[in-house]
C-alpha cells in the first residue's frame, strides 16, 4: 500500500528501499534466465545443465587425476610390481566477480511516492537499467582475455581454458603450470608434449584456402580430441566460419539444422556436426582472426554460488547528498578438469 501523504521523510525512505528490494528478488530468477539466455555462449551451458552450485569456500577446486597405475607381467620366479603411484593433484580457481548498481536519490524518492503506479515506475526503471549493463557484461565474460597468472578481476572464459596457441605454454590454469611444449600428433593436431602433458588442451592451424579445407580441419581436431574414445560435444565458432561450413553442407546436403530443443527453443539458430551442436559468436575471434573451440561439456562446470547469484545487497548512503545506491553481485567462475577433452582451430 501506498504510504499516506503525511509521512515521514523516514518512512519514505523505507518504503522506497523495501520496494527496490522487494521487486528485485520477486524476479530474481526470471531475471537471471533472462540475463544468462540473451547469449548463446551462456545458454549453452545452461541448457547442458553446466551450472553448478558451491556455497562458499575460499576457493573452487577439483581433483585433477594425471597418474596412471603400472601392469607388468609375472611369473612363479618373476617380481611384482611396487611403489607408491602419484595419480592425482588438486586445481583451485578464485571466485570472480560481477556487479552493477543501482542509484537513486532522496529528492527522486520524494515526487514518486504520489501513487504506486509512481513509485513502480520509478524503481522499474533503475531496475532495468542494471539488468541490462548486466546484460551487456555477461555478454562478454566467457570471453574475456586470457589471464596468465589468473589474478585478473574477469572470470576466467573460454580464453583461459583453451588459450590462443601463441599462449598455449603461458602461465597456470587452476593454480597448476600449464604445457611447456606442444608437437603434432597426427593430421596437423598440436598436443602437449613436455611439462603437465595432461593438462593442455588440442591445437589445429586453418589449412590455406578453407572455403576448401574447413571441414577436413575439423574432422582432424575433432577426432584428434576424441581419440576415438570421447569426442567433443558442443562447437562453438565465429560467424564466418559458422556460415562457410554451413555452405559447405548446403551444397553437399550434409547439413542438418536442429530444429527444436535446447538452444533452438531460446531462439538460436544451432547446426550440427557429428551429431554435436554447432553454434557461432563473433566474441570468439581472437585479434581479429578466426576461431573455432570444440568443447566436452560433461567437463565444464560453471561454478557458481547461489548465495551471491544476482543478489541484491543493502542500501548504503552516500556522504552529505541525498544519493543512495544498493549493488547486485555475482560470485563465480567457469572451470574445467579435463582440459584435453578441448580444443581450438585457429586461423595462424
């Protein structure tokens, strides 16, 4: 109910304050959905059900598992095998954060409290206005630049996962050193050869001439990755290459677009390759060149927690002004414990 008009200024004020707070976490959740399904980098792990909730803690962290056990054979005069194995390690990201603000001023408060159409407007209206320069950040978090002692303030995307090759050996990833060599494997795929050759993803190099070759490139990552075990799953390219291979298929009538489901019912346009969803997002170019990441989404969690997920916190008064401003957080990060289950064909 509208507060009488012989109110006090202090109970305007906290009338004013319940309702910014009050609509906010009303449509906290439809807020967040909306925020997070207006790019197709994000709805694609909130389809995959890649959010993963953690109250708390210093740090996210998985257990990393790198060893292998040792088999040998015996006989009646032979020796078993022995020694204490290594087959495990821990990374540990920091949480990142984001925020926007809301802003609104004492004297504001006081003309729009003449009517709950008023004072409805009024907090829709700044509402709005930091959920959608939330909108515009998350837009582009996943693909943030790469962080190479990972102690930037972005959240660590897509960029520090699968770096650009150039950094492939450059730094940490979960607090642990990556990569110091890479070499070809077969087909022109590049995979980690000295150093923590477990924790590196795959590399391929555009062949001259894609127009010709795209499509035999990612045939090669694509099982260079796999390994005829476990193959990417998700495919996520710019939009010159998203567009040449689907010329490619058109002419060929090897493309199918799916046509329901997932992100085609968010509105996005998906194709397929092998069976595995194919999207584009110009984020991904990399200075201007182009770029395709395969990824093994069962291996990639966006972390965050539910405690500070587009949570609204309290009012805090500005120093002699009428001005008042209130933040909206959120605390996570995206991760990943198999980084060879990924990689990234990249124009050289």
């Amino acid at each position: 109910m509208i507060i009488p008009p012989n109110a006090t200024l202090p109970q305007i004020e906290s009338y004013i304050d319940d309702q910014f707070i009050r609509t906010w976490y009303e449509a906290q959740m439809a807020a967040a959905d909306n925020i997070l399904d207006a790019n197709v980098l994000w709805a694609l792990l909130k389809t995959r059900g890649r959010m993963i909730k953690q109250v708390g803690k210093e740090w996210i962290s998985k257990k990393i598992l790198y060893g292998k056990g040792v088999a040998a054979p015996t006989s009646k005069t032979g020796t078993f095998t022995s020694g204490e194995l290594q087959l495990h390690t821990m990374a540990m990201w920091r949480w990142k954060y984001t925020n926007s603000h809301v802003q609104r001023n004492i004297f504001d408060d006081q003309v729009n409290v003449t009517s709950k159409e008023a004072a409805a407007g009024y907090v829709r209206d700044r509402l709005t206005a930091a959920r959608e320069a939330l909108v515009e950040l998350f837009n582009t978090n996943l693909s943030a630049p790469m962080q190479a002692n990972e102690t930037g303030e972005d959240l660590q995307g897509f960029n520090d996962m699968i770096p650009p090759y150039e950094s492939a050996t450059t730094g940490t990833y979960g607090n642990i050193a990556r990569p110091t060599a890479y070499a070809e494997v077969a087909q022109g795929v590049y995979a980690p050869s000295a150093g923590n050759t477990w924790w590196g993803p795959r590399y391929k190099a555009l062949s001259p001439n894609p127009d010709v070759n795209l499509i035999d490139d990612m045939r090669s990552l694509y099982n260079g990755i796999g390994n005829n075990v476990m193959p990417p799953n998700a495919i996520v390219t710019d939009q010159y290459l998203y567009e040449l291979y689907e010329d490619f298929g058109l002419g060929k009538a090897q493309i199918v677009k799916r046509e329901s489901g997932g992100l085609v019912d968010l509105g996005f346009t998906v194709l397929l390759f092998n069976g595995k969803d194919m999207v584009w997002d110009n984020s991904i170019q990399y200075n201007g060149k182009h770029q395709m990441l395969m990824l093994n989404l069962d291996y990639i969690d966006l972390t965050y927690d539910p405690n500070m997920w587009f949570a609204m916190g309290n009012w805090k008064e500005a120093m002699l002004n009428g001005d008042k401003i209130a933040h909206i957080l959120c605390a996570c990060n995206l991760v990943t414990d198999q980084l060879r289950r990924h990689g990234r064909l990249y124009e050289a």
